[in-house]
C-alpha cells in the first residue's frame, strides 16, 4: 500500500477521531501497523506514510572475489543471461566451497552495475561516449557569429531533367543564434562543392525577397566532414572572406542538431503536403512536381518559417536576428563570390560573335577588346543566361545570351534538351535503317547445285600396288 491509501485510513483517527482499535476492526489492518503509521506520520509528516527501503536490502555477506567473479562475467562479451551466470557461479561455489548465492542475490548484484559501464563493456566506447559522454552544445552570442551547413535527402520524388522519377538533396546555412535560415539550395544527384557553394552565396548575399534580410559573412562557419565540406575550392574561399572553417568530430553529429532539427521540419510540414512525398510504409509515389516548383515551394516556406515564433527563443528567427539593429559584414561586391560558384572557372577565345560555351553564345560590348584573347568565364548553373568574364583574375564584364535573356535556363536544363535531341535524332535514323532493311531483302533466285566435290582418294605408294 502506498502513503496515499494509508493516509486514507489514519485520516479517520487524525482527523475524525475515531479509535486505532476501531480503525483495525473494520479495515483489517492489524492495531501494531496503525500504530507505527502514526508514530511515523507524528515524527515525519506525510512522506512518512510511504514505503521504506529496507536497512539490509541489497546487502549480503557473500566474498568479494565471487561478487567480482559475478560482475566479471556479466560484463564479457557476449553477455550470457542471469541463469546462466547463476549456474556456473553455482558450479564453482561448489567446487570452492563457498556458499552458494541465490538467484536473486545474483541479479541484484548484476543490477547495481554502473550502467556506463555496462555500456562501454558491452557496447564499445561509440555507444558510451552517445549515451553518457557530456556533448558540449555550441551556442553563439550575435547573430552571424556561428552558421552551421548540412545536407539531407527529402522524403520526395520530383520528375527529373530526363523525365524519370528523381530524389532531390537539400543544403541548408542555418544562423546559430537566431537559428534564421540564411540560404539553402535544393539539387539532383549527390552533394558537391559547388551545390555548397551555391548554398553559401544565397546565404551571403542580398536575397531580392525584402522579407529575408539575413545575409553577410559569418564569423565561423561549421560543417562535418562531408567531401564537399573539405574541398579546396570551400577552404579557399572561407580564407579570402575571412571565415574560419570548423569542422565537427568525425561520427559525431550532436553539434548539429539545429540544422538537423530543421531537416524534420520540412519533411513534416511541408513536404507532406505536397504530392510526390514518400510516405513510410507505403509505395513510392508518382511524383508531379519539377525541381523548380519545389524550389519555389521551399523558398516560400523559409519566409513563413524565419517570421514564425521558435519555442526555445520565445521570438521569431527573423526578429532575433535583427535584434536590435545591426550591420552584417559583407563582401565588397557579387563578383567576390565568384569563388563559391558549382564550377572551376573555364577558358575561352573571345571570337568575333563573341564567347561560345555549352552551345550557346554570349556577347557583350566590352568584349570587342578582347577578341583572340584567352579569358576566364564563371557562371551560375542555375541561370547560365549570362557569364562572367575574367582576364588575369580580373573581372572585365558580363557576357549575355541573347536567345534566353528574358528568361532562366540553368545548365540541367540545356544539358538534357541535347540529350533529348540526340535521342530522338537516334531514334529518327534507327526507324530509317529499319525500313531499308525491310524493302531491300530479297529472296536469292534459284541457281543450280554446285556439283559434289570429287572425294579425294586415299593417297598410295607404288610399293604398296605390287
């Protein structure tokens, strides 16, 4: 019986006053245990009425080489069950002459282990360090002190530049303190640099939303160990805008559970609603939406998301990052984010109609200069309508497409309409050859047999007629 049923009987003698004596009569609790719940109430108040751990429970007299030989063989791996533990420690109480523990004796030994102890005997240190190592929970002061970068697969499908069903990634800059999102980029195939890179530049830059303000350079920038996150071209480009580059402990992903934690909230606030989501425990459904519907559709949703109240802040991401009025440290210009574009800068002969790259041509009157002269070009994949054009790392201008100007093609896009082309170019002179096969085979007219070879004879000696 716990405090509270005792206490709703030795009400009836504290409160209304009715005998112990009484009391045992008619609810069957023996007088001596009234008793002692009184004195205990009297000298300890309530808590005294509940139930007490017994002075000699746990104990037992048992050797200290046999409890340790129990906790030794509870801690091998792999970890045989209690019984099986009880028996051999049966065994060699017998042998030893020892008094043989009870059962109960030995799980109680085996349950007062140190749990991390268990853990890490059992386990491995991975498992340990998990559970019980204390994790140290980065926290920046200011706003675009810390941003912390990562990438997730989503929990839908998109139709793809070919056409067929096609999971996108998503890249997400989070800012530590505020935890706004600063800038994101969504893609087809595996994590790269230059997606990072893209990411990073929408995070850094002006956005043309004025509900967006976040921007500017961090002061440190934290990331794991992903290939894209170690990369030349990132390190390089953290030291030329002076971000210092803070990589977290290889297979430990607690410092950023921030950026992770965001991860789940748009697979389950947004992507659910949208069709083509993978639902667990169902097929795979037929996905509707193009990489740039969804796009948008993220894009609405880091608005809706930065302006909405955070439950540990108690304000918006969008406020806290405003605080109380501050200016962010900014590069000097676009053109010094060149550095964090997808691709290595490319050369090119400025030719009298200008500079041909990916089947498209760009022109610019300041190239009228530079014609026969080798150039750099950088470019956005995700609009190559326009270029940039560097001579000995100098920035000369841009170069635009005329045929696309009021319009944004990425480089996906022309890529898969020449593939697209190619096929059904393909697809044209195969169903050519077919029909010349068809009308050019003929049936051989009939000639006569070529005349059996004469066998040959079996080849003789002259000796051999006499």
């Amino acid at each position: 019986m716990d405090a509270a049923g005792r206490w709703q009987i030795l009400r009836l003698h504290v409160e209304d006053q009715i005998p112990l004596a009484a009391l045992a009569r008619d609810t069957g609790v023996g007088l001596r245990t009234l008793e002692r719940w009184h004195a205990r109430y009297r000298t300890e108040g309530y808590t005294g009425l509940g139930t007490r751990r017994r002075a000699d429970a746990g104990s037992h007299h048992l050797p200290s080489e046999l409890v340790s030989l129990i906790e030794g063989l509870a801690l091998s791996k792999p970890r045989p069950t209690i019984i099986t533990i009880h028996r051999k420690i049966s065994a060699i109480c017998e042998e030893g002459g020892w008094p043989a523990p009870s059962y109960g004796v030995v799980r109680a030994i085996i349950a007062d282990l140190d749990p991390g102890m268990v853990t890490l005997a059992l386990e491995g240190p991975t498992s340990y360090r998990d559970k019980y190592e204390l994790a140290l929970r980065r926290q920046a002061e200011h706003p675009n002190a810390m941003w912390q970068a990562d990438h997730t697969m989503l929990d839908i499908l998109v139709v793809g530049t070919d056409g067929k069903p096609a999971r996108p990634w998503l890249t997400t800059i989070i800012d530590d303190h505020s935890r706004a999102i600063c800038g994101y980029t969504v893609f087809l195939g595996a994590p790269s640099a230059m997606n990072t890179a893209l990411a990073l530049r929408q995070a850094i830059w002006h956005k043309a939303v004025l509900s967006w303000p976040m921007c500017g350079l961090p002061d440190v920038l934290y990331v794991d160990h992903g290939s894209d996150f170690i990369s030349n071209q990132l390190t390089g480009t953290a030291v030329d805008l002076h971000i210092r580059l803070i990589h977290s402990a290889v297979a430990r992903p607690q410092g950023r559970g921030k950026v992770e934690r965001i991860f789940g909230t748009v697979n389950t606030e947004l992507l659910a609603g949208l069709p083509g989501y993978i639902a667990e425990g169902h097929p795979w459904p037929t996905p509707k939406l193009s990489l740039a519907e969804l796009d948008a559709a993220l894009e609405e949703f880091v608005i809706t998301y930065n302006d909405r109240t955070h439950s540990e802040l108690g304000t918006s991401p969008r406020a806290a990052w405003i605080a109380d009025g501050w200016l962010p440290r900014m590069p000097e210009s676009l053109e010094d984010l060149d550095g964090l574009l997808l691709t290595v800068a490319q050369t090119r002969v400025v030719r009298r109609d200008g500079i041909h790259f990916q089947g498209l041509r760009y022109i610019s009157p300041t190239l009228a200069g530079y014609v026969g002269r080798a150039v750099v070009i950088r470019y956005d994949p995700r609009d190559i309508t326009e270029i940039r054009v560097f001579d000995h790392e100098e920035f000369v201008c841009k170069a635009i497409n005329q045929d696309h100007h009021d319009q944004k093609v990425s480089l996906k896009e022309v890529q898969a309409s020449r593939n697209a082309r190619r096929r059904a170019l393909r697809e044209g002179i195969n169903e050519r050859i077919a029909v010349v096969a068809t009308h050019t085979t003929e049936t051989p007219p009939a000639t006569e047999a070529p005349p059996p070879a004469p066998r040959r004879k079996l080849k003789v000696y002259r000796e051999d007629l006499r």
